[in-house]
C-alpha cells in the first residue's frame, strides 16, 4: 500500500499567490458605484488597505508572499493531502480520489489562508483595528486568530441566531482575543435603526455587514476585512491549488476534474484556478463548483450586475446572482447561502471554463457520513457539497469502468456543526426546491446599470 | 528560521509497541481478585480478547503491531511535532518548547491509537460488539470510530449529564455509527437497580462502567474495551514517545523534560515510556505527570490495592489512589477526575522513575489560552495541564538563564470544550482546594489485602 498521506515539506509553501486574471480569455469586469461608473481606488482606501486594493485590481500572475505571512502559514500548511483508499473501497470505484485536509488549519478550515494575508496587510499600513461580519463563525474565527498574530484588535458582528445558536464559535473567537457583539447592536446608526424597528431582529448577514462596514468607515484606525467574493481572497486562497499540483506530481498523478464546495467563490477559487492555468496551457482539466440546490447561483442564477448585500450599501459586481434580496433557505451549510459569487468565479463559469452542479441537502450529509465512516474525519456541511459531487462521480466511474483521477478540495472540519449532523439522523432535514418564484421576484429588484 | 513542523513519513510509524515492563527495576505487581489471590486470564477472557489479554501481562519489550493496525494509524499518523517559536518568544523564554500534536487524529485525541488495536484484536478472535463507557466523551469517540473501521457494532454507556451536556460528542459518536445511551439505562441490572433507587439519577463513570461489563459479562458475542489505566492501553500509546524520539533526533535534540497531564495515565505513559527506556540505559531525561490538584492521585494518594470502578466490580490494582468511592470536585477535564492510576505509571513513581506535578484549574485555562494565542491551536482541558507545568518550567528558565528543552504532549485539541473555556472567560471556574478530608474519608473503605 502506497501512503495514504501525501505530504510536503515548509519550504513548499508557495512563495507567490497565484492571480488567474493573468490566464482569463477577457480581462475581468470593474466594480461600479451608484453612479454606474467603476469605483476608484480612494472609495476603498476607506475601508481597505492600499496593498489589498492592489492585488484586488492586479493583472500580474504572481504576487509575493510576504514572509512573515508564510512563517503564519507553517503552522498549519502545508496542508495533507490523502489518498482516499477507503472511500473508494466503500464505494467499489475504478476511480481514484484524493482530497486536500484544509480542516488541519487551527480555525478548522480554509479561511485563515486569506485572514492572515488580511491582518498584515492591515498592520504594514498602520491599522490596529479590523471589523467584520459573520454568520455560522467559520470566517469570524480565522480573522481573530489572524488578528492575534499581528497584534491586531478585532471586532466581530456575529449575526444574533447563529450567536445564540453557535455559541461555541463564539469562545473560539474569544479565545483569540476578539470581541464578537450579537447583531443588531446599538453601536452602529444601522444596528439602532434595525432595533428600533424589531427590537426582537434576529439580524441577518446583511445587516451584520452594514455594521461592520459603517464603523470601519466611520474611524481612521479601523478597517474592513472580508472573508470571500473579492479578488484578494480569491488569489490568497491559490496556496490550496498550487500545493495539491506538487502533490499530485509527487505520486505521478494529476486529476481529471477538481470538486469544490461554492458559496462565496473562494474556497473553490484556491483549489481551481491554479489548475485553470493548466488548462489555459491546453491541459485537460474539469473544475466543478459544487453550490447548494437551494441556493445555485451558478446554474440558476442571471449573470448581471448586482450589490454583494442584502441592503445595496456595497459597489455593484457582475456576478451570477438570485437577487441581493433574495433570502435563501436555511440549510445547514451557513457558508454557501449568498446570493451571488466571486466576480472571478462567475466570469469564468460564464466563460465555459469551469462548471457547476448543484447538489440538495440530504445527498450532502448522505455524503459527509459515508466520507467520515471511510476517512474517519467529519467534513463541515460545505465541504459535504464536494464530496457529493465527487461521489457522483466515482459512482458513474464504478457504471463505465473508467479510472478517473478524482480531487476534492475538503474546506474544513465540521466539529462545529455537529447539531446539523444531528438533525440529519433524526431525519429533520428539508430538501428545498429551488425557489424559482422567490428568485423570480428578487431578480425584478436587480440595480439598473447601463450596459 | 527553521521548520516550525516535525514530520515523519508513514513509513516512520513504529512497527512495535514498546513495553516498559521489560525495563522496570520490579517486575509490576498483579491485579487481585476479591479473594485477594491473583486474577487468572481466564476470568479476564469473558470481557477481552485473548492477545490482549497476552499484552496485559506480557514482559516482551517489543510487541509488533498488527498490519491493519498500522493501516489505519496512516490515517492521522505519524503525527506533526511542533517547535513552539510563537510561544517561546511570547514566554521570553531562553528554552526551547517542543509539543507533539496528537489532536490531529479524527476522533480528537490520542485515544484512538488504542482504539484501533482493540477493536482489530477483538475482530481477530471473532467478536462483533463491544461495549464501553464514556464520560466527556473521548474515549467513546475513539472506540466508535475504531468500530466503524473493523465493522464491529459498538454500544457506549455515556454518564446521563454528559450526554445531557456534550450532545455533540454523542452526534460525533453516531456519525461514525456507534449506538449512544444515556446512562443509567433499563437495559442492565445495574441501571435498573440505579433507577428504582433514583429515577432522576444523573449517572457516573462508575455506575456506566458497571453497565458496560454487566452487558459484555453476559454476552458471548461481545466483549467489553476500556480506554485508560491498563497496561496494554499504556503499551499501545507508546507511537507518541517512539515517534518523538524519532523526531527529536531530526532535529538534533533530545528533551531535558517530556510533560504529559496524568489521569488514567494512558496519556503520559505513551509520551514518557520510551523516553524511560533511555532512561534505564543511562540517560538523563525527567518525566513529569501533571494531574489536577482537585484529583491529586498521584500526589496526594496512597500507594495501595484499590478498585478500579466507585463500585468495586473491578479487579484490585496497585495504584496511587484517593480512595474508590472518592468523588473529584467537578473540574472541567473529564479525563483527568479519576480516583487512581496506570498501575505501570504509578509503580515507577512510586520508585523514583517518574515525577508528578499537581496544577490548579484557573492556571491551567490561563496556560491553555496563551497557547491558543501563541501557537493557534486550542488545546483540550486535559491538555492544558501539561502546558501549564511546561509554561512554570520555561518561566523558572527565564529566571535562571536555562536553555532547557522541553517537551509537551499535546493529548488533544478542545473543539468540543468550548463551553469550558467560556466559564474561565466569564471567571465562573473555581479553584478547587485539594480535599483532604473527602480523601482521608474514602481512603478508610479501601479494599482489606493481605500484604
């Protein structure tokens, strides 16, 4: 039996990020503002950081990491990658199938690739403050680890159900020394708006965004860190990519197709795009973004200019979106329910060079359970949509006698999600039907942008 | 700066288990039965298989491990060695900190490199069911997974208020498809007889113990399987020590001390075991067990044949013992309030072969949260008690100018403890005092021996 664990060594941390916008057929679409023109530079400079800006505008294929990010990054990177030998045995497939660990990652998922990158930006120009939302905690956790390291205050918005109902997300944040508030809070004129009008809101991602963005905006020492969509997350997270190419040319392999869970874009951005660069050099590659079928914004959505929130206070982006008032079902898969995409993503996708499937709740956990009962690790819920996916396929792979070479990007533990887990034994689970009706009108309410 | 991570390669996990019996000054003394006489393998033989039963008494020094065994192990093993830099430079400390990360492996903790060879031994000779008991919930995860990969059903008794307490640990256990009970039960005369006395009777380890061998006891399909204390649970822990060795010499170090937390014993004696070996040739190295100072066995304990259950169902060991029906205050590490000890563990302190430390339990949280600050990774309560006794020696360098190496081992991580490192937050946890007069108490119903 060959290794089950393919590893690298610290000095194969990628030195650089990779930016696929240097491989696109078509340069990517500018962000526009209210006025329908692209937003400048010094509109972000108030919330971003001049080095996080540039990247986000860069056409270079390389961009440096910088060291001390790297020192970060051998906590936890390079990440394993394992050959899923008992998988395939459960499964009775011809086809072979590896998946990258970033769950090892002391956040638990892939997120802190990008956080830590975000903090020191932040810290190299001056900034000892960060803000931010989040909903089921994953992205708050990894940006207050990241925080910590550079000696950085972070605040977090933790949207009020999931801060009621994940508390332990929670102390892992404040176990890193952040401040997390329940949203709404009466800190912010957004906050004191919404509870005036509900003093009982349960918030929402939306609004915990507006917060977040209203008290960075608001003071000097403060800024603005998001988790994913933007094209600095996006490169940050290349290292998945570029470190699973060296592994697979470690054991004389290279995947047939690439399976990785999409909400916000980027966890499938890292696996992808640095195999798209292959492909863009005539390599055959398949790259599959695995959504939720109760909230596809790739297969279902219309690709067009849209706001990223819910309220509309964020540039517009050409994403392919269902509306950004369109409120998905509550699956438990927290970091998959938004409206739109990575701009990057949706380009590509609307370009053929990447694909998606959209894969409903049950078949998820379905999925998770078989993966952990093989692999003995239990995927977080996201991760799970992977996974399907790919079991789909090694399925067909067992149908056709063909030995696929199958590769999914696992983006994290989901030692934090066990209640979902739970309600999926006890066959609480809905399957939502793509609500083709709720899209329909959240889609009437698209900005106007001149074409 | 050199690698943060140690790693060995698969074909670097240790072939043998290590068997300090063959290195002690005495041989070890034997468990009792209730006529004072010693226990005969054939009344073991109705609860554990005969190899495991040859290992329990067994003077081999090296014990091979099983192929399959192996197999599995490659899922999380061997696993990373860390060089604390983050923590060293936030200490100021001139000594160099060393951890190993056994919180890498699926189920969370080091219990599963014990797990795996019980369930295959158990498969071996044919048995389809185990039975066990559970307490925070480690152990019964580990078992459970370990099932899940030689097809063997597993049935835990989980102590009601855990079950009531850590639903997640229970999720964790199903996922992998053990079945989880809330004990006490109506399935066993044990449980039965708790429940016509008290039907709101909250459980112990003690009385889920009892179920477990009651259930295994009268089943010749099943047998039962115990996470801590024996001698062949302490032997296959030794993968820690050999790896770290294996790994120290990598980097051309050895440690001036290994600290290990002391509960059962399982923990420290994997860790400190092989280390002993070198001991015995000569070699200077200290061996430290940190216990809680609310459950001060090693310590605070008498050297004594005692019960291993609160029932006194068990044989008799030799053991430092706070007495068998003595209750730990309720501290948050579940696996540390036990009443006694490894019989190995506590023969070579009682000979000047190991040391034990006994830390409170505030110091230990504080320890655990400037690690988690420090190195990311968030550390089990459990764990925390060998942070904390490594941190006091690397403050007592920094006093004395010592470039010492030491090393942890880091038993798991505290994902599923969250709700602990909130009450140290909220300053709602309390410094147990050592109970010296529960102890005086209990130490007078200690079983009659004859010397």
């Amino acid at each position: 039996m060959s290794d089950v664990k393919i590893i690298l060594n610290e000095s194969e941390i990628p030195t650089h990020w990779y930016n696929v916008v240097a491989d696109m057929p078509n340069p990517p679409l500018p962000p526009l503002g209210g006025d329908g023109k692209p937003v400048s530079p010094e509109q972000m400079l108030a919330i971003f950081p001049g080095p996080l800006l540039e990247q986000e505008m860069s056409a270079e294929r390389w961009i440096p990491i910088p060291e001390p990010v790297r020192e970060i990054y051998r906590l936890w990177r390079p990440t394993p990658m394992f050959r899923a030998y008992r998988l395939e045995q459960a499964l009775g497939t011809p086809a072979k199938i590896y998946y990258k660990h970033e769950g090892v990652s002391p956040a638990g998922s892939h997120k802190v690739n990008t956080s830590v990158p975000q903090a020191y930006f932040n810290k190299m120009v001056g900034i000892n403050r960060l803000t931010t939302e989040t909903g089921a905690g994953q992205w708050g956790s990894s940006i207050s680890l990241a925080g910590q390291m550079f000696g950085i205050e972070v605040r977090v918005y933790m949207v009020k159900v999931s801060y009621n109902q994940k508390p332990f997300r929670r102390s892992m944040m404040q176990t890193w020394g952040a401040e997390v508030f329940a949203s709404p809070t009466d800190m912010t004129n957004a906050g004191r708006e919404a509870l005036a009008a509900d003093p009982n809101n349960p918030g929402s991602l939306g609004l915990a965004i507006s917060e977040a963005v209203e008290e960075a905006a608001s003071r000097k020492d403060t800024n603005y860190s998001l988790g994913s969509v933007l094209n600095h997350v996006c490169l940050h997270q290349t290292v998945i990519g570029q470190e699973a190419k060296k592994q697979f040319a470690k054991v004389n392999d290279y995947p047939d197709m690439v399976f990785a869970c999409c909400g916000g874009g980027s966890n499938f951005a890292g696996a992808a795009f640095p195999f798209l660069a292959d492909k863009a050099a005539g390599k055959q590659v398949r790259l599959v973004a695995a959504e939720p079928s109760s909230c596809p914004s790739l297969t279902k959505g219309v690709y067009a200019y849209d706001f990223g929130d819910t309220s509309g206070y964020t540039p517009m982006m050409k994403m392919h979106t269902l509306g950004h008032d369109f409120m998905p079902p509550s699956i438990h898969a927290g970091g998959l329910r938004y409206h739109g995409g990575s701009p990057l993503v949706c380009q590509l996708y609307h370009e053929g060079l990447i694909e998606a499937v959209a894969v409903p709740q049950i078949a998820t956990f379905e999925a998770g359970v078989q993966f952990a009962r093989a692999e003995g690790i239990i995927p977080a819920p996201e991760s799970c949509h992977a996974i399907r996916a790919c079991i789909d396929e090694a399925l067909r792979c067992k149908q056709s006698g063909e030995k696929k070479t199958l590769f999914i990007n696992l983006s994290g533990h989901g030692h934090f999600d066990m209640a979902s887990y739970d309600k999926y034994f006890a066959g609480e689970l809905t399957d939502y039907d793509y609500p083709a009706e709720a899209v329909k009108e959240a889609l009437k309410r698209l900005p106007k942008v001149a074409a």
